[in-house]
C-alpha cells in the first residue's frame, strides 16, 4: 500500500474509534475531485456528504430487551420454585427423621412389660402374654413405617 493510503486508513481509524468512543457520527465528505474526507464536521465545499453512525456500545451497562427480561425473571421464578421445593422436602424429611426417633424411643420404652402382659406359671416364675408380644410388633410396626417415610422422604417422593 502507498504511504498516503496507510496515512489515509490510520486517520480513518482513528476519526472511527474516536468517534466510537465518544458514541458521534462521523462524516464521509466527498469532494468534487473525487477526494473522500472523513471528519467530525462535514468538509467545506463537498459534493456529497454521508453520515456514519458508530456501533452501539458493547461496554457497559445496557438495557434489556422485552424478551431478555422475560427470560429473566421467568428464569428467577423457576429458581425461587426450585429453593422452595427444596425447602419443603428438607422439611419432610426433618420431619420423617423426627417421627423416626419417637417411634424408635416408644420402641425402646416399651420393651419392658406392662402390668397384665405376664402370666404365672405352676412351677413359679411367669411368661410373657400374647398381649405383649402384640404391643411390641406394633412398635416394631411403627418403626418399620417410619424408617419407609423417611426413605421415601430422601429420595423426594
């Protein structure tokens, strides 16, 4: 390339980055030799003159779209359903452990027999009634049920 077309392109460059820079048009002044000028004003004396607007800015902070906002906020409240789904199951499943525990505690009570549930033999000593071996399969029942909501609870059922 000639000097005076490097010379010529750079200064372009430059009025175009400046101008870019600075969000202002630049004008394209041709002249009635067929010489273009580029500036911030229109040349004196030119044939045509063209303004060219310099691409919007990519920095910065920028406006959202009708859709971007959309997409947005559609894409917050899908989170905030998730957390609070989330939340919800963490409370099913705190709960379930808790129900857990008083089962196996009521379990754990009852081991001992209650008044009623043992019978004397005709040598001495006594045995334990079918009433008692009916409470603790109840307890153990309950534990059994409990431990499955609780399972069930984890894997989010």
């Amino acid at each position: 390339m000639s000097p005076v077309k490097v010379a010529f392109f750079g200064s372009l460059l430059l009025l175009l980055g400046a101008g870019a820079a600075s969000a202002q048009p630049v004008f394209k002044s041709t002249m009635p030799d067929g010489r273009v000028v580029y500036g911030e004003k229109p040349a004196a004396g030119a044939a045509k003159v063209e303004t060219i607007e310099p691409p919007p800015s990519r920095t910065g902070v920028s406006g959202l779209t009708p859709e971007e906002k959309a997409l947005a906020e559609q894409l917050a409240n899908q989170r905030a359903a998730a957390a609070a789904a989330a939340a919800a199951s963490q409370r099913n499943v705190e709960q379930a452990r808790k129900q857990l525990q008083q089962a196996e505690a009521a379990r754990d009570a009852g081991k001992e027999p209650l008044p009623g549930e043992r019978i004397g033999l005709a040598g001495g000593g006594s045995r334990l009634t079918e009433a008692y071996a009916a409470r603790q399969k109840s307890l153990e029942d309950a534990v059994l049920i409990a431990r499955k909501r609780l399972e069930e609870a984890q894997q989010g059922r």
